[in-house]
C-alpha cells in the first residue's frame, strides 16, 4: 500500500452542483473516503448541512486524480474511478437510488481514462477524457483523445445489461495539423464550456452554433507542442449517427462494421425505455462501443498552435461572440499555459481562413505556476477573468484598451474589446479599428520608428513607445534639400537638424534592383575579358617561340584557381554528396527528451521534466527530415 503525505490526506473538494430546489451538493476526498453532503439555504444566506452519504464513485480518492462530473435534472453524471487504485474507472449515473453505470474492467469501454469535463444538451451527457487506444494496440500503445455520450433517461438493460450502459459510445477527437501525414495533437488537458459562437469571424449574429474549444497536447516523448482546436456539436451528432468500428477477433484490426449489420434503429437514439431493447441489439452495444469516423475540428485545423521549447498550453475560457468596431463578431480565447502565462488570441480570418493573433501574453503568476483552469466571471456588467492554480487565484481584465495612448498602437493591438473614439483608446465598438490589418487609415502615416511591428501568431502587448529626444549636435549645419526630420522637427535652428545618417536613410534610390543586378552582371563578363586578355599576351610575351597558347592550359588554370578560392573559403555553396567519403565517423548527437510524469501536481498531466541524454553513434548513411 502506497504510503500517503500529510497533504493530501486533507479533504479536497472535487464537485459542486446546484440542485432545482436551491441546494448545494458537495463531494470531497475525505483523506482517501470519498464523503458528500447536501447543504440547504438558510434565511440569513447561511448554509446548513442536511445530510451525509458516501461519495465512492462521485468524487476521486486522490486529490491528484482527473475527475468530471454534472449534475442536471435531478441526475449526477460523473467521470472518475471507484477505488483508491485506480483499476476501476467508470461514468456512472445516480438517480433516486439507481445507479448505471460502465461496464467494469472492459478496455474495449474505458482504458486508463483521464477525464477532463463534461456538459449536458438536450436529452445527452457528453464526457471529453484521454485514454490509452485500444483500436491502436496492434501497432503499439497510443493514447487518443475521445468525447463520449450517454441518455439522461438510460436505465440500462432488463436483464443481459442490467444496470449498465445501454447508450455509452465514444468517438476520437481529430485535433491535427493537416498534410499528407498530419501533425496529431492528441492528449486532451481542457475545455470550454459549452457555448454559442464561431470559430471564423462573421457579420451576422446568427451564423453562430453550440460548440467547444478545447487544449491538447503532444506526447511527452514526441515533438514538444500544444494546440487549440475548435469542434462544432453538429459534428460531434453526425459522427455518433455513422458508423461503428470493431474487430472480428483479438487478432485481427479494427474496421468499420458494415451499415447492413448495424441495428435499426440507429443505436445513437435515446430510447424511451431501455428495458425494452432486444438482446440482439444489446449484445451489438456491448461489443461495439467505438465510432469509426473522429470528430473533425472546425476549420480542419487548430486555431492557435505552439511548438518548440516554448510553454504548453494547459486551460482555457472563451468570450463569446464579442461585437467588434468593424461590424463583425469573433471569439476571443484566453490560453493558459505551464509557466502562469495567459495569451488573448482570436482568428481574424474571413470565411475557412484561419490566421491568428496573439493580442496579449500576459505574466500572471510570478512564481511562473502552471495555470489549472480559467473562468469568465460576468455579472451586473463586470466581466473579469479569474485565473487559477494549484496554489493560487487571480483576477485580471478582459481588456486593457486604456494603456495605449495613440491611435496607431491602439489599432495595432488587433483587439474586438478596443476601438479608436474621441482621440482615446476605449472598450466600445463605436469608434475605428483595424482588426484585419492592424492599421487604419484615419491613424495618418505609419511612423516606422514608433508603431512595434506585429506578427499574426506571436505577438505579445507591446507598451507605448514614445518619442526620441532630438540630437543636439554642434557640427555645422548641412544644406536644406527638402528632407524632414525622422522626429518631424522644424529645421530653423541649426541644433534640431537632422543628421546625415538620418536624412541618407530617408533618401529613395532612383536605381531599381533589376538596373543594379544587370550592372553587376555586365560588370562580372567585362572583367572576366579583360582578365583572360591580359593573361594571354603576358603568356606570348614570356614565351615567344609557342606563337599560339593551349586553350587548354588557360581554362584548366582557370578551373584550378576556381577550386583553390573554393578550398579557401571553406564553405562551397554547392556539395556532391554522391562524392562524400563514407567512414562511418563518430559524432555526438543531442536529444532533448520530455518526461512527463503522471502524477505531476497539474490536473492533466503536469509540466514535463526537461532531461538531456547525449547519445554517441555513427551517422547513418541517409538523412530524412
């Protein structure tokens, strides 16, 4: 038996519902003995503890364990594990007594699940976890991220299934970058809520649908980055309404099942009474709980991605459909990540384009802890955003338009929340702004020395830059020509004029490049010319008896002095590599490799440890990048 630390055998809160009647349900770890209490309001706005019941299979044992739950219509759904072990994870359902539930031990349902969340819509629970891909186990352990469903009302079977599922399937979730081999980002960390909006900009409010956007990751042992990728709830229907996937042994690899051996109707349904399904197609839902098709990603590819040495993404709070001044509407997603970092971010793309912006990267916790979850508070017409970690709780603005103090800067920050008005930079959609360029042209003349330069994917706020302070030289005066100053400062005092480097800089060239390369070009034949001319009569002079020179001595003297002025710079443009010797040298080899323990202190996985290993072997005779 593992042995536990003083720390974690606290009681940790790991669900809170609301139930119709205004009473609060609680669940916590209890020091490993899972425990729930109802909680009713008192007159006073306190709150008085009803009653008490065990909490095994509604909250986690382990402080550390991924769990989800939802409770709606009087039902608790929950997403964790029955045992302090581990070994027995489930969804379960509980309902005046009744409890429905996976089936247990079956890796075919639930496979070493780490859930993330979840929602109610309409008549169904969905769950989003990551597990180990059973489908994958014949080329090798894989872990995928998944979204799975179940009816409300799901009483399970009469007699076959009794008190399991009868309506539990799931579906992989296809977030990758797209190619003749796709980039995979696939261990799930966070969800938004489920809400209305659109992963493109749009002119009209109604060309919004219910949706999520959810953070992965990449394997800890693969390439090191992190994705964030929209899907629409129509997509995740129309998966679940195709076609399953199984396998006809152990042996043999998962297929699509063909649509004739499908039950009618479309196990997808909610059936009013479960009791009544036939054993026929209970048996068809016991074996075949897997989607053949994923859900694809709106767009067909992550909206913001990070790659490299760079932090992950680990949570994430949508604002949606924010009214912007250009009369159209946009998401605005606020990114987590591993080092207490958060990064505004919207698409600005028009129609299927997706092009990002990064508005602002924000340090938000010191200490650089990694932030768990993020939530957009909005009540009485004050919208904050509180940030969260292990150990720590912020609050910071949705916006900060005040802070830029030109028109210039204000526009370039590409931001729904700001717009131009009144020689301000204000939170309204009244005034002017320049989301798709990030200039407008009532801002004047782009001042290259004062407007910071802005890339579409990474970006940060940028503070207002302010002006240099003229050069107060006292070298003698150069003659007017007509030129203004970088500073726009008047020319009547001999001190204010700009300097020569200045003015140099500011000239146009009235030669174009095609004029300059053909120049050197006619300039390089010339001297070649003259060069082999001279080189001729210098060699008739020295020898007078051989009246005609070898062309032959010429161009190979030619060709030597080519290869030596090749030898001497030591880096030639151009390398034979069929003419490379093969001798198997020994050179060192650096890899980085990413570790990422299970159970790290972050909810989803943690941040991976950094480890170097310097590996020594001969190169091999091909290279493939």
């Amino acid at each position: 038996m593992r042995r536990n630390s003083e720390e974690q055998c606290q009681n940790y809160i790991r669900l809170y519902g609301k139930k119709d009647n205004g009473d609060v349900y609680l669940c916590g770890t209890n020091a490993f003995k899972p425990r729930c209490r109802v909680y009713k309001k008192q007159p006073d706005d306190s709150f008085k503890m009803v009653t008490e019941e065990d909490g095994v299979g509604k909250s986690p044992f382990h402080p550390m364990q991924n769990s989800t739950a939802v409770y709606t219509d009087g039902m608790l759904f929950s997403g964790t594990v029955a045992d302090a072990s581990e070994r027995d994870p489930l969804i379960l359902k509980i309902h005046q007594g009744s409890m429905v539930r996976t089936v247990q031990h079956d890796s075919k349902v639930v496979n070493d699940p780490d859930f993330v969340s979840s929602f109610d819509i309409g008549d169904k629970v969905y769950f989003f976890f990551r597990e180990t891909a059973v489908e994958h186990i014949n080329c090798g352990k894989a872990v995928f991220s998944r979204v799975a469903r179940v009816c409300k009302n799901d009483k399970g079977g009469n007699y076959l299934m009794k008190n399991l599922w009868t309506s539990f399937f799931k579906a992989r979730l296809n977030c990758s970058i797209p190619g003749e081999y796709p980039f995979h980002f696939d261990l799930i960390q966070s969800t938004s809520d489920l809400g209305q909006g659109n992963p493109m900009s749009t002119t009209h409010s109604a060309n919004r649908t219910d949706m999520v956007y959810a953070v992965f990751q990449t394997h800890p042992n693969s390439v090191r980055g992190s994705a964030v990728c929209a899907f629409r709830y129509s997509d995740i229907v129309k998966t679940f309404q195709g076609k399953f996937k199984g396998q006809s042994s152990p042996s043999h690899n998962w297929l699509a099942v063909p649509q004739q051996e499908t039950p009618v109707p479309h196990p997808e349904q909610c059936s009013n009474d479960t009791h009544q399904l036939g054993d026929k197609a209970l048996n068809f839902i016991k074996s075949h709980t897997l989607m053949d098709k994923a859900v694809p990603a709106a767009g067909g590819a992550p909206i913001v991605t990070m790659h490299g040495i760079n932090a992950l993404f680990t949570a994430l709070a949508v604002d949606w459909q924010v009214h912007a001044a250009d009369r159209r509407y946009y998401d605005i997603i606020f990114i987590g990540t591993d080092d207490g970092r958060v990064l505004k971010s919207i698409n600005k793309g028009h129609g299927t384009k997706v092009e990002s912006v990064i508005i602002e990267d924000i340090q938000v916790f010191e200490n650089k802890a990694p932030v768990t979850s993020m939530k957009i508070f909005n009540k009485k017409g004050v919208k904050k955003l509180i940030v969260l970690s292990n150990s720590n709780v912020a609050s910071i603005p949705l916006q900060r338009c005040a802070q830029m103090k030109t028109c210039r800067t204000c526009i370039g920050l590409q931001d729904p929340y700001c717009s131009w008005s009144n020689n301000e930079c204000v939170a309204s959609d009244r005034g002017f702004e320049g989301i798709l360029t990030g200039h407008h042209e009532n801002c004047g003349v782009e001042d290259t020395t004062t407007v910071p330069t802005k890339s579409t994917t990474t970006t940060t706020l940028a503070p207002p830059t302010t002006s240099q302070k003229p050069c107060e030289c006292k070298c003698e005066s150069p003659k007017k020509d007509g030129l203004q100053s970088e500073h726009n400062v008047p020319d009547n005092s001999e001190e204010n004029v700009p300097r020569k480097e200045e003015m140099t800089e500011k000239k146009e060239s009235s030669i174009s490049a095609a004029d300059t390369a053909i120049g050197i070009v006619c300039a390089i034949v010339l001297s070649s010319i003259i060069s082999f001319i001279a080189g001729y009569k210098v060699h008739s002079c020295r020898k007078g008896d051989q009246m005609t020179a070898n062309p032959g001595e010429i161009y190979g003297t030619l060709t030597k002095n080519h290869t030596n002025k090749l030898l001497d710079n030591k880096e030639p443009r151009y390398v034979n590599h069929s003419d490379l010797e093969r001798n198997n040298s020994v050179k060192q080899l650096n890899l980085l490799v990413n570790i990422q323990p299970k159970g790290s202190n972050l909810p989803n996985g943690g941040a991976p440890a950094k480890t170097v290993v310097n590996l020594t072997q001969p190169l091999p005779d091909r290279t493939y990048v």
